[in-house]
C-alpha cells in the first residue's frame, strides 16, 4: 500500500520562533516597507535598529514612539556587527541584494521584503496573545492568503488566552510535582484550559481563577488505564472519526495494525509510543494473544491506549477476543467505530449497496467463508438478491465464482473490486461473477482488496474502473 504520508508536500522552509529578547534586529529601508517590519517586529522584545539614508517622517515618529534606534545614514557592514537578523527593506533591489551579500557573509540571517527569492526565512502574518503567537506562512507566495487566515485565527482566539498562558506557566512546577507524567498531566492542562480557569480569566477574575485551579489539583489523582479499540477507516487520513483523532491525541500508546497508514498513526501526539503488532494477511508480527496481553499489560500500567485497526474493529477486526481480554482484566474500554472498507468502496464506484427494487439486504464476510464445500448460509441471501461485500477475497476469487454460480447465482451478476479503497492509490474493476476468476491471478494488486457483488453493482460509475477481463484478453490477443 501507498503511504499518503509519503505524498505530502515538503515545507521549502520550516517553521521556528527564534529568541530575540535583547537581541539586536537590523531593519534597513526608509519608507513603508521598512515600517511594516518594524512594527511586526515591535511585537517583540528585540532591540530594534533602524538604519534609514533619509527616513520618511512616518518612520521617524514611529522610531521615537517606540523606543527604535534610528540611524539616519547609508548602508554599512559595520552595523552587522551585534545582529541576530536583518531585514532589506529598502525598495531598491541593488541596495536589498547589498544588504542581503553582507548579512549572508556576516552568517546572519537575511529577509529581503517582497523578493522570496533573496530571503533565507520569511515573515509570517502574526495573532499575538502573548505569550501566545501563532504564525502563519506561504513561503513568500501568498501574503493576502496569509492574512486572510490570520484574520479568521485572530477571530477564534479569545483576548484574555495571553494571561492564561502566563497563569499556566507559574503553575508548571507545581504540576510536575503533583502529577505523574503522561495522562494525568495532559487531562489537567486539558481541563485547565478547556475549563472553569479558563472561564475565569476571560471574565477577567483572577481569585476566581484560582480557587477553579485549586479545584482541578484536588480532583487529580493516580491515572487509570484505559483502552480504546479504534478504527482507523479504509485508509484515507480525513475518514477517521473526531472522536478518533481526540484518542489519538490522547494516548499514551498507540498499538497499530500493519494495514493503518503512517498518515493517520502520525496523526497522535509525537511523544506517543508506537507499537506496530501487525495483522496483515500471511505477515503477523504478533499473535492475537500477545497483543491481547499487551493491551492488557499497558492498561494495568495506567496508560492510555489506542488500539488502532484498519475499517471498522468490530467488523473481522478480532476485537470480540481483545474485548474479552480487556473486561477479564478489568480494564477500562471503549468501542469507536470506523469506515469500513465496503463502504468506501462503494463510495469510491459511487455504488448504491441497496437500491430501492433491486437489493434491500447486505453481507459482508470474507472469501474463506467460501473455501469449504459447504456454501454459508448467507448465499441464499445473494442469490435472493442481496448485495454482498467480501473482505480478503482475491485469492480465492475463482471458488467464490464457482460456488456462487453453482448455487444458482448469474453469471450476470454484476461486480466491483477495488484495491486501496479511498486512498489517491486505489485501482478499480468492474465485470460479472464470470470474469471474477480474473483477479486471483493479479499479483500485482498488493493493497487490499474489496470485492463487492450484487444486481445493485450495475448502477455503479464504472468511468474509473477497468474491465476485470482486460489483461487475460490483451494477453489472448498477444
């Protein structure tokens, strides 16, 4: 399978706050440009130096009103000398790119305004609630988009979040020593600043503030384990649930199975442990007993766990046996559903799996279920016109057309496969219970794979998908 985290975009410049309390900031320029920076950066505790041949009366006043060293004189190396950044913002591209050569030789880093092309970091559009800030950059690209969202963010975040942040910084010491580290931690800052604290400062009471602190210390106590059985969707990152990505953020363990993306287990706090037990067909780094153990082990420790399975757990995700594991322990546990891969297979051939007239029932099962000499009771459901999603069916696909067309299913009978459902990786086919023999001999289908038959099927869109007949044909033809 094909990792969407292995598609993402890479940041040409990656995103830092670089300390510049009492540290020297040299902006060079004499007009707007200039203070446009200098009143970014008088955001900051940084000694500002202005250096202006001749600077416009705007700047001037600015300078004077905000404790800004102005210096009326040219370009010189010399005032390089106590810099820990340097802004060219002189309009002229002769004199930036002057600036920007001295400043690079001096090792100091250069921004050249409005030309991206000079700049070894740019400036972001800034929501400061300090000791909160939260930036946002386009490489340079899109200043207006930049502000655009700036504005929103600026919308979200509450004026009073800055005195929050400083109240939760003088109680850092006092959680560490109170709290053990992990989740008891984590769901006291998280009810800190989701609660009646928060609340408070916002209504600008700060004794109230406190006793709410106060409230959360007495309250905290030893961490509970606890496990949550999560599905993960077919594949795509933006198909898992809220409440799983809330979990993931959460955990302390994550325990993944080898079919869960590196998108979506990268979407768990970074300090997060990660276990990977496998569970992929005819590759089993664990036994279901070890991780049964596990769970059970890491949930008497006191984490908090998030068992991640592909799909749906409760759907041939053997979560009935971890389930039963967790309540003999006595472990605290959850259920949280997912997509299944039938469903966004569907979705993906924009299939109808029940149609009013046509199918009104629905199976889901696996192609084992097919590889005895008995036919399963839910054949006759097929036959009688339902539809029929099989997991893990590829290759056995020739006894799950054969026994079906024995049972007096149609040859007819339209299908549907696709291999990575909801992923930009998915291949699609569609033909009859006849051509379905075509796919046990496609090795080169590696993801997993959905098969989905049933009259319902022909109301699908088949412009993305090819005949399942085409490479046994293109080979005769050969």
């Amino acid at each position: 399978m094909v990792s969407n985290s292995a598609k993402t975009a890479k940041l040409n410049a990656f995103p830092v706050f670089m300390r510049v309390e009492d540290r020297t900031v040299v902006i060079v320029g004499e007009g707007e440009e200039a203070l446009a920076k200098a009143r970014l950066l008088g955001q900051s505790a940084a000694r500002l130096q202005i250096v202006a041949d001749g600077p416009e009366s705007d700047l001037v006043r600015w300078a004077a009103d905000n404790d800004a060293e102005l210096v009326d004189a040219g370009w010189n190396f010399a005032f390089l000398e106590k810099a820990v950044l340097v802004f060219a913002a002189t309009g002229d591209e002769a004199r930036d790119m002057q600036v920007v050569a001295d400043a690079r030789q001096a090792g100091i880093p250069v921004n050249a305004v409005d030309r991206p092309e000079l700049c070894d970091f740019f400036t972001p559009a800034l929501v400061n609630r300090a000791p909160v800030a939260v930036a946002i950059g386009t490489e340079g690209a899109g200043p207006v988009l930049a502000q655009m969202i700036r504005a929103r963010i600026d919308r979200m975040l509450p004026p009073s979040l800055g005195r929050l942040a400083t109240l939760a910084a003088g109680l850092r010491e006092r959680v560490e020593t109170a709290l053990p580290k992990g989740f008891a931690r984590r769901s006291f800052w998280r009810d800190f600043f989701g609660g009646e604290p928060a609340r408070a400062i916002e209504a600008g009471d700060e004794a109230r503030a406190g006793d709410a602190v106060d409230a959360l210390f007495a309250r905290a106590g030893a961490p509970k384990g606890h496990v949550a059985l999560v599905g993960a969707g077919p594949g795509s990152e933006d198909l898992i649930t809220l409440r799983a990505h809330r979990l993931l953020m959460e955990a302390d363990v994550i325990a993944y199975d080898a079919l869960v993306p590196d998108a979506i287990v990268s979407l768990g706090r970074r300090d997060a442990e990660r276990i990977a037990v496998g569970k992929r067909k005819g590759c089993h780094s664990k036994t279901q007993n070890e991780i049964n153990a596990l769970l059970v082990e890491l949930g008497r420790a006191g984490k908090r766990v998030v068992r991640l399975k592909s799909g749906d757990p409760l759907i041939f995700g053997r979560a009935g046996e971890e389930m039963a594991a967790l309540r003999a322990a006595g472990i605290a546990h959850e259920i949280v559903p997912g997509v299944t891969s039938a469903l966004a297979a569907a979705a993906d051939f924009e299939l109808p799996l029940t149609l009013r007239g046509v199918s009104s029932s629905l199976v889901f099962t696996t192609g084992h279920d097919l590889k005895g000499k008995s036919l399963p009771d839910w054949a006759k459901l097929a036959i009688s016109g339902a539809t029929v999603a099989i997991y893990m069916g590829r290759t056995n696909a020739s006894e799950v057309s054969r026994h079906l067309a024995e049972a007096g299913l149609s040859p007819d009978t339209a299908v549907a496969v696709v291999e990575n459902a909801s992923l930009p990786s998915r291949r699609m086919f569609h033909g009859t219970l006849a051509d379905l023999p075509a796919l046990q001999h496609r090795s080169d289908l590696a993801g997993p794979v959905m098969t989905i038959i049933g009259d319902a099927v022909a109301g699908a869109n088949f412009d993305k998908s090819q005949p399942l007949r085409a490479r046994i044909e293109a080979a005769a033809a050969a």
